[in-house]
C-alpha cells in the first residue's frame, strides 16, 4: 500500500495563487496567471473523501473556480 498523507486545505481567502496555462501540444511552454483566493469550497468525491476548490479573482478581473491541485502559491 502506497505511503499517502491526507494534505487538507493548503489555501486561505485573500491568498495570492499562481495557475500555469499550457500553450500548444508541447507541455514545455506555460502562460502564468496569477490571481487572488477570493471562496474555498469543498465536495465529496465518489468515495466520500472531501476534495478542496477554490474561487479565483485573476489579475485581468476574470473569475474562476480550480482544483487545490491546479493552483501553487506566489513566491
């Protein structure tokens, strides 16, 4: 059995998060948007087992919701 650790809610409301976007079929090249957590939410995936999403004000006022995997902090 694999050595897993449960990670839980890795972000706060007013983080500042950074999405890397691919451009083209190469996977080599990534577009940054950076943007501020603005709702967490969590939901149950077929097993039961609580996964963590968020709500994302980008820096261009668009607005969407991602994954806790998808999303890594500003440095």
């Amino acid at each position: 059995m694999p050595n897993t650790a449960t990670v839980g809610q890795r972000f706060q409301i007013d983080d500042r998060v950074v999405r890397n976007h691919t451009i083209g079929y190469s996977g080599s090249k990534y577009k940054k948007h950076i943007g501020v957590i603005t709702e967490a939410l969590t939901r149950a995936n077929k097993i039961g087992v609580n996964q963590y999403y968020y709500k994302v004000l980008w820096d261009d006022r668009r607005s969407s919701e991602h994954a806790q995997h998808s999303l890594k902090p500003v440095e």
